[in-house]
C-alpha cells in the first residue's frame, strides 16, 4: 500500500531507464521521481544524455530496459494507446523550434487541438490568440516561421506545446540557440508557468535561471545521473567531483 | 553582308495562324505535363513509400526515357507501335511520348523532394499526436509541394519549348504552322523570327503565370527571369 501511495504522490517515475543507439549505450540506468508542480533542471556536458531523457519519456527514442510511469501507472511504449496518453498529457519544447514551415504562427498552435483533437475552431483560436500574447507575440501571429526571429520562434513552439493544456513540459535546451537579448523574454515565459504549478523537466546551461526555477537539479554524464539535489546544494557544495568541475566551468563563463 | 531586306508584310496575313499554332504548343505542354506530374507523384511515392520491389522496374522507366532522346521515344511511338497493331494519330504520338518522358523527369524530380521532408518536424508531428496520414496530409505534402513548385515550374517551360518537335510529325503547332506559311512564302527570316517572339511570349506568360501561383500558394519569390 505504502509504494502504491509514494508512486501516486509522484507525477512521473523514472526507474532504472537505459536506451541505446545501436551498440551505443546512451542512457544507464536512470532513476528520477518528479512531483506534481515541480521544476526538475538537467545539467550537464554535451553528449551526456539529457535530450535523451526527453526523447525517451516522449516515445521518439525506444527505452532498452527500466519503465516511466505517469500518475502511477506504467507507460508501455510499444502500445499505441498508451503512448498517446503520455503525449496526450505532456509537451516537449525542441532547442531547435521545429515549426511547420508551412504554417503562420497562429496555425502552428491551433493545428493540434483542431485537428487532432477535434476541438472548436473559434474557440480554439481565441485560446491560441491569448497564448501567444501570453509569451509576448500579438502583431507577429500571421507570420510564417522563416518571417520571426529565432526567439520569437521558440516561444511559438512554447505556445504550440501549451495550446494541448499539458500536464508535464519538457524543454530542451530551449535558450541555446537564442541571441542573449531574446533570452530573457524566454525565461519570463517558463518562469510564469513553473510559478502556475506546471510540472516541468528542463534542460538548460543557463545558471542564474536554472537557480530560480528548478526546485531540483540532476547532474549528468555519460548517461548517468550523477548526482541530484536542491539547485543550491549543487551549485554551493557539490558531491561529486565530476559536478563540481562542471559547475566552476559554467560559472566562470 | 547583310543587304537583306524584311518584308513582314507578307507574313501578317498568317500572323492568327501562328497564334493558333502557340495556343496548340501551351496545350500539348500543360496535357503533357499534368500526365507526366501524374505519372512522376505516383513512382515517386511509390519509390519513397512503397514496397521494396517496386524500385527496380520504376528505375528502368526512368533511365530509359531519360537516357534516349524524346524523338526517337516519339519516332517509336508513331513508326514501331503499328507494326504490332496499334495506330496513333500524330498528336496522340506526341502526346504520348512527351508525357511518358515527362513521367520520368518529374519522377527525378520529386523523387529528390520527397527526401527533403525534415525529420525535426516530422517528430513535433508525433509529439502532438499526429496519426501518420496526418503527417502526411499537414506536414509532408505541403512541404514537398513547395520545395518541388520551382523545379517543376522549369521543367513546365522546357516542354513548351520541347512541344516543337511535334512539328516534325506533323502537328500544327506553332513550328508545324511556321514550317507550312515557310513554304508558301519563303520569308524564312520574317516567319523564324516572329515565332521565336511568339515562343518567348508563351513562355515569358507561363513564367508569370507560375510565378503569381508560386506566391500566392507557397510564398515562393517570383523570378520571371
Ligand atoms: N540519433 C542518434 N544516433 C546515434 N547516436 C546518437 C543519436 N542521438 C544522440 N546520440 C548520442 O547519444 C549521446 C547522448 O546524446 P544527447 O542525449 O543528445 O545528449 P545531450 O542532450 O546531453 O547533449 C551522445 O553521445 C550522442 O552522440
Ligand atoms: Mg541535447
């Protein structure tokens, strides 16, 4: 009983998760439980595995061993049914926007909801119109893609991942590929809705921010999740060394 | 050198004739070409979607009409086909063959675009839960449209140019009127150089005409020339 109550206490589990491309370890073995309303930051060196994860929970990299579950109950991901259920109830924000070229900004967020979850158009559109004013885009909404700049693009795709209501936001790196003025408007965005209680994973160099927002961070390299706590104990008075050398790298840039 | 003199007025009077003559080179084209774009979706789809199999018999069809020239494919057509029963008027010929070989351009052609569809929004596709007919209908196509708009644009306008050749068949079109008021009058000069003004007309009018299309579907830059 008492397992079944810590599990359905958290929003997502992570249990021993690994992932491989072809030979290539990837992922070892990962354990991380996220709770409702929490903002989870995932550190660490290029290369590490952090896209991963995200890819991992989302359905578009096969996991090799381990299990997710969401609201206690395992995702099997090689059904169908279950697999929609996860992207029914989370969002992932790619580094690199991946818009439908083909569509103005208004349409990128309005597409899923009509048309693969048959929802009202009009209505619809109105939430869509005050998304996108709610991450500062009102005059640029008629615009295609290749017509924004790159942080005006980012936040449609922040607005296309919210227009499906999600439970959990996954974020990739979403700041790296922004010029430094475009940042911070991103940030306010994230901001607001770890501060309106989304569950959130976010993967993110930015330090100050990863500070603010995260109540945990989880350090990782070579697929591992070395180590995991509050931001202040991993930036203050990290454990391991690995952490450590990372952290005074970030920090003297 | 040149002490000839041009006596236009002696074409003027079949200057309609000509005209006519454009009017059937724009159709064999855009007949020929709406088959061949058949044609060219079809083996594309099939090569990039289709079964394995497939493959091999397609890449035939294109390397043989890309490999021979489209007057010999004609010439076959109108000349070998009767000997095994089968007659084709010399319209039907030219028809025919610019379409077959126009199938085997375009199936180049969208072959290559269709390997252009871009994974990274293929996968926001199934994040927000596209069924696959869906990231068929609201990503792939549209996409694969408009990067395949320019190049079979072009190629639209060298079969307007290809369709005299048709002329050689018999085919009033406006080589085959050029070819006939030529031997009637033997203004050579005066008629060539009011076809090539005619030929550039259609082909200028094509150009925009596709240009205007192109922006207004796929917010391609027009470029005429
Ligand atoms: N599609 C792929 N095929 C093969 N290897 C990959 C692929 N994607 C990522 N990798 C490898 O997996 C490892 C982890 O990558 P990733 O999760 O993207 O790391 P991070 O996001 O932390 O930079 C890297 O060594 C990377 O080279
Ligand atoms: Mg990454």
């Amino acid at each position: 009983m008492v397992i079944i109550w810590r599990s359905a206490l958290h929003h997502l589990v992570i249990k021993d998760l690994s992932a491989h491309y072809g030979t290539v370890q990837v992922l070892d073995s990962i354990n991380l439980e996220i709770a409702r309303g929490e903002v989870v930051g995932l550190m660490g060196p290029s290369g590490s595995g952090k896209s991963s994860i995200l890819r991992v929970l989302t359905g578009l990299t096969p996991l090799s061993a381990g299990s997710v579950s969401l609201n206690g109950e395992v995702i099997n991901y090689s059904s169908a049914e279950s697999v929609r259920n996860m992207r029914e109830r989370s969002a992932i924000v790619f580094q690199q926007y991946n818009l439908f070229q083909n569509m103005t900004a208004l349409e990128n967020v309005t597409i899923a909801p009509v048309k693969i979850r048959n929802r009202d158009p009009e209505e619809v559109e109105a939430e869509a119109r005050a998304l996108l004013s709610k991450v500062g885009l009102t005059d640029q909404i008629s615009r295609y893609p290749d017509q924004l700049s790159g942080g005006q693009q980012q936040r449609v795709a922040i607005a296309r991942a919210l227009a499906l209501k999600p439970e959990i936001l996954l974020l990739d790196e979403i700041t790296a590929a922004l010029d430094p003025e475009l940042v911070s408007d991103v940030l306010d965005t994230i901001r607001a809705l770890a501060s309106e209680g989304m569950t959130m994973i976010i993967v993110s160099h930015e330090m100050g921010f990863m500070r603010e927002v995260s109540h945990r961070i989880a350090f990782m390299a070579q697929g591992n999740i070395i180590e995991c706590g509050k931001a202040e104990q991993i930036f203050n008075s990290p454990r391991e060394a690995r952490t450590r050398e990372f952290v005074s790298k970030i920090l003297k840039h | 050198m040149l002490d000839y003199t041009f006596q236009y007025g002696q074409i003027w009077p079949y200057l309609p004739r000509l005209i006519d003559g454009a009017y059937l080179a724009l159709e064999i084209a855009f007949l020929s070409f709406c088959g061949g774009l058949l044609i060219g979706t079809a083996n594309a789809s099939l090569l990039s979607f289709g079964p394995q199999w497939i493959a091999k018999p397609i890449q035939a069809f294109v390397v043989f009409f890309t490999n021979t020239p489209q007057l010999v494919q004609i010439y076959f057509l109108y000349f070998a086909l009767p000997d095994a029963g089968i007659l084709l008027s010399s319209y039907a010929a030219v028809l025919i063959g610019m379409t077959l070989n126009a199938g085997a351009y375009l199936t180049e052609i969208q072959r290559a675009g269709f390997s252009t569809r871009r994974q990274s929004e293929m996968e926001a596709a199934i994040v927000l839960g596209f069924s696959r007919w869906q990231q068929i209908r609201y990503v792939i196509l549209p996409h694969i449209a408009r990067v395949l708009f320019p190049p079979l644009s072009n190629h639209f306008i060298i079969m307007t140019l290809g369709t005299s050749m048709a002329a050689i068949f018999g085919v009033e079109e406006l080589t085959g009127q050029a070819l006939n008021i030529n031997s009637i009058t033997f203004r050579s000069l005066e008629i060539f150089s009011v076809v090539a003004a005619l030929y550039i007309a259609i082909t200028l009018l094509a150009s925009l005409a596709l240009g205007l299309l192109g922006s207004l579907l796929f917010r391609t830059k027009l470029r005429v020339i």
